[in-house]
C-alpha cells in the first residue's frame, strides 16, 4: 500500500508546512535551501513526519531538481492519505 503524490515545492521558507492545494499538486514549503540536495531531504523528512511514517517509506519519484516533484509514500492507504490530509 502506498500514495503518490504530485507537489509543488518553494525552498528557503522560515519553517516548513503544508500550504494546500495548488492546480491539483499538494503545495509544500520547506526550511531547507536547494543547495546540493538539502531541500529534497527536508521535503522527504518532512512528509514522513506529517503522514507518520519512517523517512526511509517517503521517496523521490522525479522533479530533483525542480519545484514540481512526486514523491512516493509506503504504509499508508488512499483512505488514510484522505484523513491526515482533510484540513489542506
């Protein structure tokens, strides 16, 4: 069981979070810049943290070095996805 998701992401903010939805893509602002892959690690730190899984189930699908990205999450179902995601 896992969940896809489609992003669009800013580096550099003051913290990061989960701003909403943008055309479809899950925007997501985080704290780390885009400087020799830190923001990735900190979008994929991140997300793990919110959907509560280890980092290691949160993985890079494409868009490493782009701000539209998709990442893929393991242990989760659509259902669970839909029920931490509710409030975005």
């Amino acid at each position: 069981m896992s969940v896809t998701l489609d992003l669009q992401t800013t580096p550099n903010a003051p913290r990061s979070q989960i701003v909403g939805w943008v055309n479809g893509r899950l925007k997501v602002k985080v704290k780390a810049p885009a400087v020799e892959g830190k923001a990735n690690a900190e979008l994929l730190r991140f997300l793990a943290e919110c959907f509560g899984v280890r980092p290691a189930a949160v993985t890079l699908v494409r868009g490493e070095t782009a701000r539209l990205k998709t990442v893929r999450i393991e242990g989760i179902t659509d259902e669970d996805f839909r029920k931490i995601s509710a409030g975005w």
